[in-house]
C-alpha cells in the first residue's frame, strides 16, 4: 500500500496530539503503594512518577504531549495485580519543561533504565502509547535485560519511514529539523489543536481534553521529542529484543484517505521484522487512542497476552 499525502499528515497530526483526563480527574484511582525504595525525583527530571496497585511492576508511557492520566482507565484495570509505575514527561500536558531539552529521548531513556534498576523493578511490563511505545521499545534494545513484555500502542520503530521503507534517519534529519524550527516558535492554534485532536479519537469530551493538555505542552520540548522520534531508526535494533511484544494498531481514521486494515497491517510487519517474538493485532474501529476508542478490545488483547506472559499472581 502507498500511503497518501493527506495520510501522512495524518500521521504526523497524531504525534502531536495530546490527551489526558481533566486536571479534576488526574488524581490515580487509589492511593499510591510504597516503593521498593524511597523514590528520589531529582535524579530524573526528565520525567515524574505515580505510582498505584501492588503486583509485579508496569511501567505505563504515555504519547507526545501526554501526562501519564492518559492511563487512569487502564490503571483502575490493572492495580489490583500490577504494581503500576505511570509515567508523565517533564513538558507534556502542563507539566514543568526541563531548561534543556537536547536529547530529550535520551534523556527519558537513560533515566527510566535508571529508574528501574533503583526502584529494584524486575523485569517490568511496560505498556506505551505512541512515543511510549517507540520508548518501550528503545528501554529494551539498550538492555534487553531490564525490562519485561511489552506492549506496543499503535507506535513504529521508525516512524519516519512509514512511507518510504528506504528512509534512513539520516535522510530523515531535514525534514524532522524544518519541523522542529517551527513547532518550536509556540503553541499550536487551538482550532489546528482540536482538529488534530479529533483525527485521533472519536469521543468529544476527551476531544476537548486532548485539546487542552496540547495547548498546555512546551512547544520546545514537543519540538525536539518530535525530532528525535523522527531521527531515530530502530528497525534493526529491535533484533535485540529478548521479551515477547504485543503490538496493538490502528488503521480505521485513515480509512477516508484509502488505507484498509491489510496495508496498514503490512507497514507494521515490515517494521517489526527483525524483532523476534511479536504479534501485531489490529483494532477494527479504533483511532489512535486504542485504549480510549477500543477499550475493550484494547483490555481484551493485552490481558490475554499478559495471561501468557506476566508472572502477575492473582
């Protein structure tokens, strides 16, 4: 399949779409339980941390723009066998941008690793949407050791090349600077925001609170995570990857601009390829906030796949 033109701005839209529940419901939906050991916020300042439930730990990402809320439904789900680690990234949803944003990926990266070897996590599930997905991804080719299962919500090991399969990071890097430069001059227009939003899901309140944690985000720091999704080329290092991966997609919001559920399809096992235990599954109806659109089919997949896979007890 081809992708269009319009659809890749699609695409890209979604990178830039944020969402969270109103700041009235941010609160986790219980008390949050003790950590393996006291928690020490400035050691990383790229990201904060909730953490809520007991069980074995799980490690939930959120996408660009989002603060970890963007997982309360799913946190309310699971914290009764998890020991759930919601992650929100410093400049994302309104929360404190960090006064350097150079590798701002990296940044993330190397402190969740750090996070996880501090905390004492073993072997964490790590659920992410989007660019949590894409970091999912990269925690466990830089040490395939560090973390448990994955599951992967409609993100690539390289996005920039969804079009062209040829696309090296380095041909990327024009592109991904032009939108840098202007993503980083301020805030998206509200009206732009919403209607990126609505490209992303189907509900309007959560529309309108998507809308909301966008116009809240950084634009420096959404700028240069963008840059470093789009410059960063895991299709062969996923080969590294040692832990079964779930990977949840969407296709259906495109459906208008001539992508069907086969091509889609067939982009994410090309990209996935290399990486040797995955299962890629589709959602029907869903956009690209699976868990939000699909709920149940999202709650459906991944609780099989954690089934088979988690040492979670009842």
């Amino acid at each position: 399949m081809i992708l269009t033109a319009s659809l890749r701005a699609c695409l890209v839209a979604l990178l830039l779409s944020g969402a969270s529940l109103p700041a009235a419901q941010a609160a986790a939906p219980a008390s949050a339980a003790a950590l393996a050991s006291p928690d020490n916020p400035a050691a990383h300042p790229a990201f904060t941390v909730q953490v809520v439930g007991k069980g074995q730990p799980m490690l939930l990402i959120p996408g660009l723009t989002c603060p970890g809320a963007v997982w309360n439904e799913t946190v309310a789900h699971y914290q009764k066998q998890y020991q759930c680690h919601v992650v929100s990234l410093a400049g994302f949803g309104g929360t404190p941008a960090l006064p350097n944003t150079q590798q701002f990926l990296q940044q993330v990266r190397d402190q969740l690793l750090a996070y996880i070897k501090t905390q004492k996590l073993t072997r964490p599930v790590v659920v992410g949407h989007s660019l949590g997905g894409f970091m999912g991804l990269w925690l466990s080719t830089t040490q395939p050791d560090s973390v448990g299962p994955l599951v992967i919500v409609d993100s690539l090991p390289f996005l920039a090349a969804i079009q062209n399969p040829s696309l090296t990071a380095e041909q990327a890097k024009p592109m991904a600077e032009n939108m840098r430069q202007q993503m980083s001059q301020g805030k998206m227009q509200q009206a732009m925001a919403r209607q990126t939003s609505a490209s992303m899901m189907t509900d309007t309140a959560r529309i309108s609170q998507a809308t909301h944690w966008s116009m809240a985000s950084a634009p420096a720091t959404v700028a240069q995570a963008y840059y470093d999704l789009m410059t960063t080329d895991l299709r062969s290092e996923v080969a590294r990857i040692q832990q079964p991966t779930l990977v949840l997609g969407a296709w259906a919001a495109y459906k208008a601009y001539g992508s069907t559920k086969e091509g889609t399809k067939a982009v994410f096992e090309q990209q996935y390829a290399k990486l040797p235990q995955h299962r890629i599954e589709m959602s029907e109806a869903g956009k690209h906030f699976l868990m939000w659109d699909d709920t149940q089919w999202f709650f459906a997949q991944t609780d099989a796949f954690l089934k088979q896979h988690s040492l979670a007890k009842k």
